[in-house]
C-alpha cells in the first residue's frame, strides 16, 4: 500500500522507530478527514491500553507529525501536521474551525494570518479555535 509506505517514511524521517502501533495509530489519524476525536481514537483501537495509547500519541506530538486541534470539556481532537513541523518545532499558522452543525474539526488556513505581539514575551504557539459552519454544512 502506498499510503502505509508513506507513513513508514514520515516516522522515519522524524528519528522515530516503525512499529506497528505507530503505524496503526497514524493511519486511523490520517485516513480520518478532519480532526479526530481521542473518544473515535480510543474505540478504533481497543487493543490499545490506555497508557499504550498516551504514550503513541504522545510520541507523535512530539515528533512534529500530530498535534492538538481542539480541546474541551468531553474530548480533544487530533490533527496531522504538514511538512513544515519537526521534533524542535510546530509551525502552525492555520486556525482550527469547529462546525457547530456537524461537530467536526478542521484545519483551515486564514487569509490575513494573525500576528500577535506581547512586549517581553517571546510567543512561540498561538492557539485560535474558532466556531463556525463549515463548507460542507453551508
Ligand atoms: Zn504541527
Ligand atoms: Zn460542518
Ligand atoms: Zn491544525
């Protein structure tokens, strides 16, 4: 499969070993359109313990290939990277859109990208969530 070579490559292109449970992770986290609930995560993969899964997850944030879209009270949502993340840095400079109609997440990429200055602070991550109908609900 080409899709599963791919994902072979984006772990080792980041300094991170295959297993099978990376992979199996990255490929229900890719092959979902929008951002993924930890709850749909969870119930794709009940092999996984708990900590089984933390711990995956966890190495995929840190390696630049996941990151937190969404967060709140019931679940956080997942979101694959684009190229220009790496273990040293996420660099995102997209907002993350959640349609009050269907309830999914999405990456979306902003027109005027926002630039935010606080004097004496050196900001390395904006977070912006924004809600909305997005164009599949339109
Ligand atoms: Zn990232
Ligand atoms: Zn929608
Ligand atoms: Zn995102």
């Amino acid at each position: 499969m080409k899709e599963k070579g791919g994902l072979e490559n984006l772990l080792r292109s980041r300094n991170l070993k295959v297993t099978s449970r990376r992979l199996e992770l990255l490929t229900i986290i890719s092959n979902y359109t929008s951002a993924i609930p930890y709850s749909k995560i969870q119930k794709s993969l009940k092999n996984f313990d708990r900590v089984t899964l933390y711990r995956t997850l966890k190495v995929l944030l840190d390696g630049g290939i996941i990151h937190k879209a969404f967060v709140n009270n019931d679940d956080v949502y997942y979101a694959r990277c684009r190229q220009h993340c790496t273990s040293d840095c996420h660099d995102h400079k997209h907002i993350h859109l959640k349609c009050t109609v269907c309830r999914e997440v999405s990456c979306v990429d902003v027109i005027h990208p926002v630039q935010i200055k606080i004097p004496n602070v050196i900001i390395k991550q904006i977070e912006i969530e924004v809600s909305g109908v997005c164009e599949n609900c339109i």
